[in-house]
C-alpha cells in the first residue's frame, strides 16, 4: 500500500484495495506470497502503516503509475496486481490464486498479448504469476515453467530444436555465479569498459553454463 504520489495517474489511489497485502511476498515480514498480511485489514488498509516495511513503502503498482494500464486492471475489481519492478524490461502480473485464470479472461487476456507484442520488440517478457505457478507470455503463446521462487530469475533465449526455433525460458538463481557474467554480456555500458579476455571468460561461463543445462 502506498501514498498518494504526483506521479499517480489522475483518479486512481489504492482506496478500498489492498490486494498487494495478499499476492506478494513481503520478505521483512516473512511473508509468502498469495496470503494475507497478518497487519492487514482486509479491503480498508494497513494496522501498522506508520511502520510498515521498506518493500510496502516501495512498492511500484502498475494500475496507479501507468496510464496505459486500463481502469479495468484496478486490483480490487481484478484480482490481478500489476508491477514493472520486479527485473528490468520485465512486466509481472501477480494474479489471486481463488480466481485462477481470471488472467487468460478478456479484456485482460487482449491486454496481455499486447503488452507481450510490445515487450517482445524490446526484448523484454511478460510473466503471469499465480501462487507459486510462473507462466511467460509471448505473442507466439505462453510457457508455463512451474513453480519459481522469488530467488530466482528469468532468463530467455532463442533456440533451435527437432521442431524449429523458438525461444526457451530456463530459470537461474539470483545468486548463482554465472549471473555476473550474463549481466556483463547484456549490459551494453559494462562491456564497453570490460577488457576482451573479460568478455571471453564471460561468454566461457555463460556457454558452460547453457550446456550444463542442456544435458
Ligand atoms: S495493489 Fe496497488 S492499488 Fe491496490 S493497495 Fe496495493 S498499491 Fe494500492
Ligand atoms: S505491512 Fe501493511 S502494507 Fe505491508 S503487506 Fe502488511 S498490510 Fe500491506
């Protein structure tokens, strides 16, 4: 639950919603995601919110910051929380797990595969979650990898198999060491100061680490 800030989109405050108290974790309070904060009061607010952890005060809701995310998408009426916070070029939908599906249901589901067409052009994703079951959206259809915990990222790349190519989605811990040498290769500022062996070694760890995946 936030604030009102300047940078809300005209109209739109968390009153009468308090569906990030449900669907996310919240790691200060030892939280899991997809049930209610103890501190919550359901539907009205926060009972500690003077006090209320860092994560909560920080908390970047899609529907009150981004003006192209329809009214239809208040969480209240939903069910679905909407952030870009989660990792860069990343869109998440956190959705309740009592309406399953209500994702795949228009107008939300013509929403999705559009914000998946735009993503997709910037080589970015759209990631569904409901409870601990992840899907990724593309304009080519969606791939449900299962339960992913918050530890864990979402790195996707294109492949070439027995039926043609297409893009695989592998999960990697946040703090798995081969994390540094994917974020040196995909940062342009970074590897534009990295020396060449940098890169190569690099690009060794990341080449070993596919095929060790691939086995
Ligand atoms: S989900 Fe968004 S609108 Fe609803 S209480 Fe949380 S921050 Fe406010
Ligand atoms: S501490 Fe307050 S704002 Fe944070 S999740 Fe719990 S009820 Fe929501």
């Amino acid at each position: 639950m936030n604030e009102p800030f300047a940078d809300y989109v005209l109209g739109r405050s968390c009153e009468g919603c308090t569906m990030c108290c449900k669907l996310l974790r919240i790691e200060a309070l030892d939280k899991p995601r997809s049930q209610w904060c103890k501190h919550c009061d359901i539907g009205t607010g926060c009972k500690i919110y003077q006090e209320r952890p860092t994560e909560c005060r920080d908390f970047d809701c899609g529907f009150l910051t981004q003006a192209n995310i329809g009214d239809h998408w208040k969480p209240a009426k939903s069910r679905m929380v909407i952030t870009l916070a989660t990792e860069p070029n990343r869109l998440t939908v956190f959705v309740d797990p009592d309406r399953p599906d209500v994702w795949r249901k228009d107008p939300y589901f013509s929403d999705i595969k559009n914000w998946a067409r735009t993503a997709a052009k910037n080589r970015g994703r759209v990631v569904i979650t409901q409870g601990t079951d992840v899907f990724v959206v593309t304009p080519d259809g969606e791939t449900r990898l299962g339960p992913v915990d918050d530890d864990q990222l979402i790195i996707s790349r294109r492949k070439r198999g027995s039926s043609g190519a297409g893009v695989e989605h592998i999960t990697v811990n946040r703090n798995d060491p081969v994390m540094a040498a994917m974020r040196l290769l995909k940062d342009r500022d970074a590897a534009k100061n990295a020396s060449p062996d940098e890169l190569a070694e690099s690009r060794r760890q990341v080449d070993a680490w596919l095929a060790q995946h691939d086995k």
